[in-house]
C-alpha cells in the first residue's frame, strides 16, 4: 500500500532533486484516479469555484465549499497528502478566527495540511498556524483572491521592485514556517531563482522548469469543460470532454431512437404471474417474455413493485 507523504519526505525530495508532482482534485472520483496514478499531493484548490461551481473567480468560494469538496477528496484518496485552500477572507479576520477555519478542514475535511495566499502581509497567521501544529503551504506570484488588486491574471516579478518582493514574501513564509511554497504565474528565472534560495520545496504552476514540483488544474490537463485549458502553461493530456460529449450524444440519440434499452438492459418476468395480474389479453399487451431464470423473474416482479434494486 502505498505510503502518503510527509512533509519531512517532501523536503527530502527536493534535497535528492526529485521532483514534486501536485495535482488539483475536488471530489472522491478525480482525487481516486489521481491517487491511483501516483500523484504526490493532491490540491483541493479554490480554482474548484471556476472548474466545478462555473464561477468566473475563486472569490465567491466559502469554508463551507472548501470543507465539504476536501472531504469528498479525502475519501477518495486516503493514502495521498492533501492540502486544502483556505478560501477568500477566511484568514484575514484575527488569528483565532484563521486557526478556527484552518481546524475545521483539517478535522471535517480531512485535509492534510492547509494553503493560503499571500507573502510577508499573512506571515504571523502563517507562523499561529504552524504553531498550532497546521502544516501552511504557501502561495505567491499570481494570486487568483487578490485577482483585482492585481488587475487581472498577468505574469509577476517582471519587473525589478516585484521581482524583489516575491523574493521577500518568499523568504518570510519559509521563516514563518511554512512547509512549501507554490509559485504561480512567474518568470521562470526568477521562479528558479527563489527555489534554489530556499530550503523548502517550491511547487510551480507556469513558473517554469526551475521549480522543485509542479502543480496543475484537473479539469485543464483533461480537457474536463474547463474554461481555463488554453492557457500557455497548461499542458493537456487527454480530451475527455469531448468523450464524456460524444458518449452523452450517443445515448441521448439512443433514447429518442428506442436503441437503449435492448433486451440485455431489461428485467422479464414470468407470464403466470403477469396473467394473473392482468387477465389473459393484457398479459401480451405487457409485452412478456419468459424470464431467463428464476431469480430474474422474482427480482422484476419486485422491481414493478417498487422493491427492486436494478
Ligand atoms: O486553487 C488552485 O487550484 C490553486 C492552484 C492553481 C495552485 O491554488
């Protein structure tokens, strides 16, 4: 069985060079098929409001959304280390109001440590919850909460002064405890750069190839309806949209064309009992068949009765 990582092996990995693979997952069968392939952390990540909830921001994601797709994901991968957003305005209110919410994905959500957004301004809340035994992931560069502060989802630290204060907010989270840093939207010298300089690993989503893990989206790299796949950093592996569309279609097109059900999807039932429901001329209307066995025809009898399980 497969061994979930800790942090202590987290940054073992980046110490022997190996890199971190981190993907988003928002519920129990993408976090299933993510453990199943082998990730090493799985993201529930506020991104969840733009690719599960259609929001055009992760602003309107709530503690309430955050907890219960964490537990969903839990339960699907029970053997991966998962890390949960801490969604907008949720730690911004006081320590204890950051530590109340912090504990609640941890003790509801079964998460595995929590993810904040922002550099040296949330360093004391980082450095209560570490202190209260919460492992912090980091996140710096483009930070989608702030996204109108910002002035839309742009490439940072390309200049001088913000190049300089990535560096600074970078190194405060490590002071302030935090066990990883993800980098996001960042060029990528600077983004190799501020790995290099730090001790704990830091995981890149468009921060290039100096980075010691990388991070993305579920639903970009599937091509799962996401509005975000295009995007330069994205690279796709599979295009299941357009599969789970074709297969829709196809079923769809069935129904309306009496192709589904045939007589392998369908539960037969013995004429006796029929004949004795209906009389002799119905029993035909009702279009029997002999049942295949027994059980068959004692489980369609239930079925009309509304006892089956089919
Ligand atoms: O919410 C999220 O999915 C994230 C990743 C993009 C890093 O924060």
């Amino acid at each position: 069985m497969k061994q979930p990582l800790t942090i202590t092996k987290l940054k073992k990995m980046k110490q022997s060079g190996e890199p971190i693979s981190m993907l988003t997952a928002y519920d129990y069968p993408s976090a299933k098929l993510a453990e199943e392939a082998g990730i090493d952390i799985i993201l529930v990540g506020d991104s969840l409001g733009n690719v599960v909830l259609g929001y055009d921001t992760t602003i309107p994601v709530t503690l309430d959304d955050m907890v219960y797709h964490t537990r969903a994901a839990a339960r699907g991968a029970a053997h991966t280390f998962i890390v949960a957003d801490l969604p907008f305005m949720t730690y911004h209110l006081g320590k204890e109001t950051t530590l109340r919410n912090a504990a609640r994905l941890m003790q509801e959500g079964h998460a595995n440590a929590v993810k904040l957004e922002g550099g040296a301004e949330v360093a004391e809340e980082v450095a209560a919850l570490v202190k209260a035994g919460i492992p912090v992931m980091g996140h710096i560069g483009l930070t989608p909460q702030s996204v109108h502060q910002l002035g839309g989802y742009r490439v940072q630290g390309k200049l001088e002064k913000e190049a300089q204060q990535l560096i600074d907010d970078a190194k405060a989270l490590e002071a302030a405890g935090a066990f990883s840093i993800v980098l996001e939207l960042v060029t990528e010298p600077l983004a190799a750069a501020i790995s290099s300089s730090l001790s704990i690993p830091v995981i890149g989503i468009g921060a290039g190839r100096g980075c010691d893990g990388q991070v993305l989206v579920y639903h970009d790299i599937l091509q799962y309806a996401s509005p975000y796949m295009e995007k330069r950093f994205v690279k796709t592996y599979a295009d299941i949209g357009t599969t789970i569309r074709g297969a829709i279609s196809s079923y769809v097109s069935d129904v309306k064309s009496r192709e589904f059900p045939q007589q392998a999807h369908v539960f037969p039932m013995e004429q006796e009992v029929l004949r004795q429901l209906y009389g002799g001329t119905k029993t035909e209307a009702a279009g029997s068949q002999s049942p295949q066995t027994e059980q068959e025809g004692a489980a369609s009898a239930d079925a009309r009765k509304g006892g089956g399980q089919s």
